[in-house]
C-alpha cells in the first residue's frame, strides 16, 4: 500500500488561518504583531529564506521587515541593534537568520535576544524552560512544527519507538526531548542517533516513527525504515545537478522515491517540514505579542 503522504502545505495552511484569526483579533485590541528579521551578509540562500518567510508574515497580517547588515558587521554594532529592538515596543518577536559570518559568534548572538521576543526559540532561556516542560517558553520552530505534523496527520505517539537520526543544537535534540516528554503528542520511547551511532540501520529499522535530521543527501534507504513506519524527512541538502540552471538541486535527508514504497506515512520534500517551520515561527509571534499585550 503507498504510504499516506503528510502534506506540510496543506498543515500550514490550517495554521496560517488559526494565526491570522489570531492577528485579526490582536489588532481590533490595538496591537500590531511585529516581526523583524536580521540578516548579517548576502548568503543567497538566506536571502530567499526571510523573503518567503517575510511574504508569509505579511500574508497573516503580521507586520515585518529585514534589517540587513554587511556581512564585516562588528560583534558589538550586532548587538546594539539587538538592543534597540529588544527595547522597541512595536517588535514583539526577533529572528536572527543563520548562518551568521564565521567571526560572529552563535551563541552570544542569539543569547542576546529578549527571551520575550526569542520566537525562534533559540535562547538558553527557552531552552531550558523546554527541558523543564514550562509551557511559557518558545518552542524551537522545526521540531514544534513536527510535532504538528505527527498531530495533524493522526500519527499516534504514545508508546511508539521514535528514532531521531542528528543531535544538532536546532533540530534534533530539542525534538527528541519533546517527543519524549508525558502527555498528549508525545510519550514517546526515544533513540537519538548521530554520526557515531553503531549499526545505524539496525536501530532506525526498529523505528515506528523515523525522523531524518542530520544533513546528509538521501541517506535514507528504504533498508533503514520498517514497513509501515512514519518517516519524517528534515532535510534541505544541495546535490550537484548539471541539468538544473542553477547547477545543483534541493533534495532532504530521505530517498522519497525509495522509501515511499515501504513507509506507512511520509513527509514529501520540499513541501513538508519546511512550510511548518514558517507556520510556527509565525503561531509564535502571534504568541509573543498576546504576551505583550495582556
Ligand atoms: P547539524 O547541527 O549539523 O547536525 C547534524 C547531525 O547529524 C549531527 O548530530 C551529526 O552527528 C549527525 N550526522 C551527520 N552525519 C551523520 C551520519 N552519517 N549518520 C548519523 N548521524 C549523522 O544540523 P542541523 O542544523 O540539525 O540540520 C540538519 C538538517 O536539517 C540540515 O540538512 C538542515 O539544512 C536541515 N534543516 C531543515 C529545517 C527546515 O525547516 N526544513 C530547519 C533546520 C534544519 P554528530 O553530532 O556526531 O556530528
């Protein structure tokens, strides 16, 4: 039987519509959501990331725009504009797009952040309260959206062996944490896997859902995954393609073409985990300035 194909598009759509009632109803009380995205450098990847994710904002009524600073920004001229909209009352969240310059160091960038306005998810603070099960906290965009996902495509969690393949800072780790805490969503037995994981495809074989994170261009086979298994494919590598005009083309973590066959549900990619990162980034905005607000 060909395995259920869970639509990331069609779940973000669902939640861009809760978000914008959300918005409507924030701005009849007088509060504007506002988002900034800073973007330190010209990457070209990250330049289409904040455009899509901005065109999205935009689309649900938040407000937002990219503060975009040359890539030879100095540490301290990056925190003082970090400071400026921790302290601006018309930003309520504040994403800083990765990758930062080589000379700008991640974490205290992003530990710079208003914990309050952190809608990534990323500061210590967050982090912790995710650790600690204190729901006042922001989720990590990527693994919260995945939790959406399992939730909206009927994947039960309770019980099931979820095997987390990559234990990076963004994705895997907060997410084995968050599949493995009680209650609904969740109570999972989790394994986290990484590159020095012994006899990988023996353990993501005793999968019932399988999570691909790691970074690696259609590393998984179809011999990785048991029949029926939930796969879900992170993802986003470039794989040299002469035929593509750009030379090379965006492909995740999972063979689709192989794995479909033998899955029982899996994320298409793109088209998956990637609208859902958005879809969360802007739930959580929306999140930060009914915080504000009340
Ligand atoms: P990361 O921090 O570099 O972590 C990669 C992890 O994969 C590491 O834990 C590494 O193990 C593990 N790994 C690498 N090779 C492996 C192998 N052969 N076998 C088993 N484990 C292996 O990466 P990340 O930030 O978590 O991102 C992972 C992927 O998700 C990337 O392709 C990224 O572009 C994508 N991503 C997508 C979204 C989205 O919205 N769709 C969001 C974020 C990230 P070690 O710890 O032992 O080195």
């Amino acid at each position: 039987m060909a395995a259920k194909i869970l639509d990331g598009e069609a779940f973000a759509t669902r939640l861009h519509r809760e978000t914008s009632a959300r918005v409507a109803k924030l701005k009849a009380r007088g509060t504007v959501p506002g988002l900034v995205f800073i973007r330190v450098g010209e990457d070209p990847a990250s330049r289409a990331y904040v455009s899509r994710k901005e065109k999205r904002a935009q689309e649900v009524g938040i407000s937002s725009r990219t503060l975009v600073l040359p890539a030879s920004t100095p540490l301290h001229s990056l925190l003082k504009e970090i400071d400026a909209l921790n302290a601006d009352p018309k930003v309520h969240g504040i994403l800083i797009q990765s990758p930062l310059p080589p000379a700008l160091p991640n974490d205290l960038v992003y530990a710079h952040v208003s914990p309050a306005k952190d809608v990534d998810g990323f500061h210590p603070v967050n982090f912790g309260k995710l650790l600690l099960g204190d729901p006042t906290g922001f989720l990590p965009c990527t693994p919260a959206g995945i939790l959406e996902i399992l939730r909206l495509g009927e994947i039960p969690t309770a019980g099931k062996h979820a095997v987390v393949v990559g234990r990076g800072q963004i994705v895997g780790r907060p997410l084995a944490l968050l599949l493995a805490r009680k209650g609904p969503g969740a109570d999972c037995t989790v394994t986290l896997a990484h590159s020095r994981t012994a006899h990988l495809s023996e353990i993501t074989r005793q999968a019932d859902i399988l999570v691909a994170a790691l970074g690696r261009p259609l590393f998984l086979q179809q011999e990785h995954v048991k029949p029926g298994a939930t796969v879900i494919d992170v993802g986003v590598n470039r794989l040299a393609d002469p035929a593509d005009p750009r030379g090379y083309r965006l492909v995740g973590d999972v063979d689709f073409a192989s794995v479909r066959s033998v899955a029982g549900a899996i994320t298409p990619n793109p088209g998956g985990v990637g609208p859902m990162t958005i879809a969360l980034l802007l739930s959580n905005t929306a999140r930060a300035a009914e915080d504000f607000s009340r």
